[in-house]
C-alpha cells in the first residue's frame, strides 16, 4: 500500500480572511515576511499538498506546514511571531525601582560614584542586570557636565542688550566682540613629532618645553566675521588702551564703535574711562559676570587654538606670535562671520528650565 503521509489540517477561508490577505499581498508596504505567509495561506486554501506550495513559492514543507497549522488553530493571529522560549523573567518591577532611586539617591561608601559591580554586590544582582537597567533609563554615574551660574544682578539686562546688539545691530555702527586671550605658551616638545603614516596617527611626546608666554587682544567684527589682533606680553590696561587706540585708527571714523566685552578689571580702570570719555564713539557692552559664552569672539579663540596653538611647536614665543599673525592674516582673507540664532527669550527660558531642575540648597 502506498504511503499517503501525514494527513494536512483542512484549510477553509472566508471572504473576509481572503481579502485581507490578498490585500496584505498586493500591499508594496508589506514586510516581505509577512507578505510570504499570507501567500503560503492562499495557496494552501486551494487544496495544493505543502510540498507543493513550497515549490512553488520557494520555501520549505516543514515551513508550509507549521504556518497552515497555526492558520488553522488561530486564524490570522496565528501568522504572527509567536512568544520566544526562554526562562521566566528574574527581575521585578520593584527591584529595578530600587536601582534606580539607589543610583539617583545615594553614593557608596568608598567612592564619589556607582559602578556597574558595586551596586550589583550593593543589591544583590547581576552586574549586567544593572547595566541593563542604567542604559534603560540613562543613568551614567561615571560622567559628569560642568555649568556656572551667573550670580550679576543684572544678568537679564545685559543678556537683553548683547543678544539685542547680535540679532539688530544698530544703523551705522560697527558691533564688535573684545576679549583677550591670556598667557598662550610658546611650546616646543622635547623630542621630534612622528608624522602621521597610514593606519598611525601623528604623535607628539606627552612632555614639552616653555619658552614663554604671550597675550592676544582680538576684536571680532560681528557683520563681516574680520578680526582686528594684537599681541603683548602683558595683560593690563595700558596694553588694553594701546588695543583701543589700534581699533580707533583701523575703523572708519564715521561709524559708532559698539564693544562687547567681559568685566575685567583692565577693562574699567580710570585710564579707560578717560579714553572713553574723549572717543564718544565707542560705547561698551559688558556681558554678565561668568558668561563668556555670550561674547562671539570666544568661538574665535576656540578655532585659533585647534588649528594652530594646540598642535603647534614653537621654539621661542616670537615664533609663536609670528605663527598667529600669520594665522589672523589667513583668516580675514575669508572670513566666515558666527551668526547668532536665540533671542534673549529664549535663552532666558531655557535657562530657567534649567534651573528648575537643580534641587534647593539646605540651610
């Protein structure tokens, strides 16, 4: 007698079954996944044998089979992903709770922060249960972010009237940002650099020599993005007047000069105001106190130093001073102005957010 093989559970669609899967079939949004086991169903619906639906949309019997038994005990539900085999879950709801306001609310004994290993032995669990849980909610005790509050009582007026200066300068004045960059070394490393080969970065020897220092006032012009410098080698309101008087001679006279610069003490002495009293045309914007981030010509000093001060050697500070004149001439070939995007508002309320979320301090 010949063999007739494992009996195929009888397969029956309705009209609406039908049309939804054809749907799902014609349908170009369709996981191809899916679309598969909609078409095996069709096909099986027509009385073809496994092996033949297999052929004939390149799958497997076994395949065919499993999906025209699931069809047939759960219908359409049936042609999902079933739950994977695994071991029950080990970890409550309460115990993750606890990680959390143990990470958020407390420090070990022995260090200033939580590691992975200590609040694994701290509460009993696996160091990668832990770990799992910190990446879930986006703790990491291992890092930290730096911020300073402004404490000048009158931090709003002056953001008022920097970011105002920015955003609608006023007709025939030139707004320019001020600021010096202190004690810039003359360094030269103590053994040659290792130029950069493929697949080998370049390398530079931890240590180096000091050859002494330099300062350098800049003024950025905000429209244009040109910088005026100018270098000394010390930093006090004689040399900061020299600056002025060099801004006086290169800006034309028949524009008001607006200054935006920080609270230094070189920035106000008697000497300065007197210089200011006889040119009525510079006029001076201080930023708050601990908000250099407000003067555009900071980002200026950040580009002069990764381009040129950081990875550069110099055996003498004339050679350095020679190297960032060099650079300034450079960059006012073309210069690319920072265009500043957020109104005094918006930073206000920003920051407010901000301050809503650092907790009152205890008397």
């Amino acid at each position: 007698m010949a063999r007739t093989g494992r009996p195929k559970a009888e397969l029956i669609l309705s009209d609406a079954e039908r049309a939804a899967l054809e749907g799902w079939v014609r349908r170009r949004s369709t996981p191809q996944a899916w679309a598969l086991r909609c078409r095996i169903i069709l096909a099986c619906s027509t009385g073809a044998s496994n092996k033949d639906v297999a052929a004939q949309l390149g799958s497997t019997p076994h395949a065919v089979g499993r999906w025209r038994k699931r069809f047939v005990e759960h219908r359409i539900a049936g042609l999902g992903d079933m739950p994977r085999p695994g071991g029950p879950r080990t970890v409550t709801d309460e115990q993750v709770a606890a990680v959390v306001k143990r990470t958020l609310e407390s420090t070990p004994k022995n260090a200033t922060h939580w590691s992975t290993r200590a609040m694994a032995q701290e509460m009993g669990l696996s160091q990668s249960t832990v770990s799992r849980i910190w990446r879930a909610f986006g703790l990491q005790p291992h890092r930290t972010e730096t911020f300073k509050l402004s404490t000048d009582p009158y931090f709003v007026d002056k953001v008022h009237d920097v970011v105002g200066l920015y955003l609608d300068p006023p007709e025939r004045a030139l707004v320019v940002c001020v600021d010096e960059k202190s004690q810039i070394q003359a360094l030269d490393r103590s053994q040659p650099v290792l130029p950069m080969m493929p697949g080998v970065p370049q390398r530079l020897t931890h240590d180096y020599v000091r050859a002494g220092t330099t300062t350098l006032f800049a003024a950025l012009e905000v429209a244009t993005g040109k910088v005026i410098g100018s270098l000394h080698r010390r930093h006090r309101a004689e040399e900061f007047k020299k600056f002025l008087i060099k801004l006086d001679q290169a800006i034309p006279a028949d524009l008001d000069v607006h200054l935006v610069l920080d609270n230094h003490a070189t920035h106000k002495t008697p000497a300065i105001k007197t210089w200011l009293v006889a040119h009525p045309r510079f006029h001076l914007h201080f930023t708050p106190t601990g908000s250099s981030w407000l003067n555009l010509v900071e980002r200026w000093f950040a580009e002069l130093t990764n381009k040129q001060i950081r990875r550069g050697g110099h055996m003498s500070v004339q050679a350095l001073e020679k190297d960032i004149r060099a650079w300034i001439a450079a960059w006012n070939t073309d210069p690319k102005p920072y265009v500043w995007t957020k109104t005094a508002d918006e930073i206000l309320e920003r920051l407010a957010g901000c301050l809503n979320g650092i907790p009152d301090s205890e008397d």
